[in-house]
C-alpha cells in the first residue's frame, strides 16, 4: 500500500528528496503491534488505523488532507519524528500503528485536526533540537554518514528558514562553497551557531571549537559586508 508525495510542491525541494517523500504501509499484521490492548480493541484500533492508511492512499478522497501534507513539510517531518520512522522512503506498518496511536488518530478527521498540534512542537526548545537532529538521520541515504548538500540546504531551509535571519546567506555560501556533503557534527554545530551567534557575528569566537565550515561562513561573510 503506496502513499505517494513525489510533488511537495516546492521549488527548493531537489528532484531526488521529493521522490523520496513517499509513506509505505506493509500488508497488514492483525493487530499485533497494540499489545496493551484487549484483543478485540487491537482488532478494532488496528483495522480504522489500516482504514486510515487506505483511505490516505486514494488521494481524490481526502485531497484536502494530502493538500495540507504539501503545503505543510516541515508538518510531514515532524510526523516522521512521531512516527519515529526510520526512512525517508517510507512508514512501515509498524511505524503507522505506532503513530497513530500515540497521536490518537484513527480517521482522517483526526489527521488533519493533528496538524496544527504537530506544527506547534517545533515552538519547544528541546522538541525542536531533537526533531532538529532526527532530521539529519531520516534524510541522509543509510550508506552514507553524511548528507549531500542538496538535501541538506532543503532540510536547513525546512528548519531554520523562517527562523534563522541569516539563513538566506548562509545558504548562499553553502552554493558557492566546494563542500559536497554536511557531516553530522557540522549539521548539529549550525544550529547552535544560529541559536547563540549574534547577526553581526560579533560574538563569534574565532578560537572556539566551531567546525571550519562555520569558520569559513564567517569569514566569507565578513568579506561581502567589507
């Protein structure tokens, strides 16, 4: 059962990250993965939740919904992260129950109803670092440590880009700059200089433990603003 996002309806999104935006659920399993349940609610709770599934696979049908995964990435990643889905390609059965039931959602309804509590996560702190670092995992191929810098700016952009002022120029940098992949200690490093580096860069400490990515952004920066 395919549930197909390959259009996420925005230019910055690299051909390669849309066509991996994709949810699969496996043939179902009877309801094994609600153990705390009595068996007749498993049965019950498993079959709405495969409803659901289904239902979202027929996009004619619940287009309002599936508009508002389009507009909403950032909302489809967050929903990852509850999911605690391990790949970007897709939701396991496994991951969907378990979601679904942790967000309460066996309909539709309750889907779209869910969005905005799942937008708002991201307004705490230490939800926002985890789903943050979360990020870097569930988008990176899982033969690869690092992630390509195509889908690293997408994912940056997605996090940091209405929040972070110097996000367009650091993302500018990123383009012009020979770095072919982002590390994980790079991406981890980028969101503690946004967080705790002023805009003027004035605070930033040359000596620190900063990776020379960081170094290199705020030289080149420093270069355009003389």
């Amino acid at each position: 059962m395919l549930i197909k996002a390959n259009d996420l309806g925005s230019e910055m999104i690299p051909d390669n990250l849309k066509a991996r935006f994709s949810a699969e659920l496996s043939p179902v399993c009877s309801g094994k993965h609600s153990h705390d349940l009595p068996h007749t609610q498993q049965a019950a709770c498993t079959e709405n939740m495969k409803h659901l599934g289904s239902k979202l696979k027929k996009f004619s049908q619940v287009k309002d919904v599936w508009s508002g995964f389009m507009n909403m990435q950032v909302v489809m990643l967050v929903l990852a992260w509850k999911l605690d889905a391990q790949n970007m390609g897709y939701f396991t059965l496994q991951e969907w129950l378990k979601g679904m039931g942790a967000l309460q959602c066996d309909t539709t309804e309750k889907l779209r109803n869910s969005l905005e509590y799942l937008r708002s996560v991201l307004n705490e702190s230490t939800h926002f670092k985890l789903i943050y670092r979360y990020a870097f995992d569930f988008a990176r191929e899982k033969d690869q440590r690092s992630l390509d810098i195509n889908t690293a700016k997408c994912m940056l952009g997605l996090l940091l880009g209405k929040t972070w002022p110097l996000f367009p120029v650091f993302n500018q940098f990123l383009e012009q700059s020979k770095y072919k992949v982002i590390n994980k200690d790079q991406w981890c490093n980028v969101l503690e200089f946004s967080r705790t580096i002023n805009l003027d860069l004035s605070n930033y400490d040359e000596d620190g433990a900063w990776p020379v990515l960081l170094d290199e952004f705020v030289e080149w920066y420093k270069d355009r603003q003389s």
